[in-house]
C-alpha cells in the first residue's frame, strides 16, 4: 500500500480527534463500528475509509448532520486524484499541499517565487539544476508550474504573500521583473522586497513557506526545501516560531507599494 496523502492523512487524523473527543478508545470505536482493530487504526493513519464508514464514524463521535459537510469535503477530497497525476507523483508533497491551502506566505532567497515566475524565467531555473534533465521533464515541470499559476485567479483564489530577498532579483530579467508587479496588483496578492539595507536577519537561514488551511480546527505547514528533498513541519510551535519569523521579516522588507517601485526602477534599468 502507498504512502497516505496529504488530504488522506488530515481525514485520518480529524476522525481520530472526533473519537477522543467522544472519549472512545480506538477498540471501543472499532467495536462498536463492527470494525477490527487495525482497520480502525488505519483509517486514522490515513487509509481512506467507504463513504458509509465515513458516516457512520460521525454518527458515533456525536457530529450532527449539520456539522458533517466539512468532513463529507475532506473525504471528497481526499479521494479525488490531483490534477498533477498525469505528470508523475508529487514526490516532494508540496502541489497537494498548495492546491488545499487558503493561504500562503513564503519567504524567497534565492529565486523568484515559482507563482510568480515567467515561462522563461522557470525555463532557466530548471536548465540551471546540475542535474541534467529530459526535455520532456522540463517541459512537464514548467506545465505545472503554470497551472499552479491560476490558483491566484478564479472565484475562490488563493491568499499569497511573498517577501522576496534582494539578491533573487540578481538574475531576473526585465519581463520577469514587470511580471511580478503585475501579479502584485491583484488583491490577492502582496509581493515585498528584502532589501540588502536591512542587514543581517533570520532570512538567511534559508527560505522557506507557510500554508494555511481551512480544514476544521485549521492547520498550518511549514514546508522547507534542500538539496536532499523537502521537509514538512506540522508542530504546533515550529510553525508558530516560523509564522513569527515572517513577520519579523515582512516588517523589515519594504512596503507593498515601495517594493512595486523598487521592482519597476529595477525593470528600467534591464
């Protein structure tokens, strides 16, 4: 059996708050659900159970019809295929992650931010990976990342904040740089220079992101990248400590509108 999910595992682990909060044991539920032992464990590590186990797991931790569609929403999402599929798994986790959250705010050293890059501007980037790639893997990889692009738009866009350190702009090039203020006029969208100026500051330590979710009890993710694969942080106080950071840095980096201007005598200037 494969790894659960992002959406598989948050199921998994709201149905095993809604039975502690019944003050059921894991045997007891299982008991009383006609289910085995394991069965009901592996629900709550992330095997995704039949919609009418579903139901009637509610129905014995006490949720009322009128607090089941939140849940109903997680199990459906839970079992619909991405759309990434057809490109390969999401070995790193990081496009599920983005496509359920409501919020994101990341932090960018050394590149643009992949929302807010050009075609070209990702062209780059993946040629410039020292492991050498297919065209067809660069070619997909650019494809998702312009798909991921149109979570900014839509009925129900996504919130996403970027402060963006001074030297990822070293390589960015005059489209690129007219692009990201374009993005930044949409109201869902607030891009923030880190300019050299502000000396020394926690944003060296690395890059990194901040997802929010909208799953009941609401969830946050910090999410890391390094040259060995990704990291997701989900205790309570590394994200808080991390959420904290941010803010210490977007309270540093320049205004929303002071950055736009920056970025533009930048363009100029290319």
């Amino acid at each position: 059996m494969s790894d659960p999910t992002f959406r598989q595992a948050r199921l998994g682990e709201a149905l095993k708050r809604l039975r502690e909060q019944a003050g059921l044991s894991q045997r007891d539920a299982a008991d009383r659900l006609r289910y085995n032992y394991q069965k009901l464990s592996r629900i709550e590590n992330g095997q995704l159970p039949d919609y009418h186990g579903l139901r009637a797991m509610l129905d014995l931790y006490g949720v009322i019809v009128a607090e089941e569609p939140p849940f109903i929403d997680m199990w459906e999402r839970a079992n619909e295929r991405g759309w990434w599929h057809p490109y390969g798994p999401d070995k790193n986790g990081y496009i599920s992650l983005e496509h359920d959250a409501i919020r994101v705010s990341a932090f960018s050293l050394g590149y643009i931010p992949g929302l807010l890059q050009t075609e070209r501007y990702m062209r780059a980037v993946f040629v410039g990976w020292h492991v050498q790639r297919s065209r067809r893997w660069i070619e997909d990889q650019i494809a998702i990342r312009i798909r991921r692009k149109q979570r900014l738009a839509g009925d129900d866009p996504l919130e996403y904040h970027a402060v963006i350190a001074e030297t990822a702009f070293r390589h960015a090039d005059r489209e690129q740089l007219l692009h990201i203020n374009e993005m930044a006029q949409l109201a869902n969208v607030t891009v923030q220079v880190l300019s050299d100026s502000a000396g020394l500051n926690d944003g060296h330590t690395g890059a990194f992101v901040l997802l929010d979710f909208a799953y009941p009890g609401e969830m946050s993710v910090l999410y890391v990248e390094h040259p060995a694969g990704s990291t997701h942080v989900e205790e309570i106080e590394q994200v808080k400590a991390s959420k904290l950071v941010f803010k210490h840095l977007s309270k540093l980096a320049l205004t929303p509108d002071e950055s736009a201007e920056w970025i533009g005598r930048l363009a100029a200037e290319r």
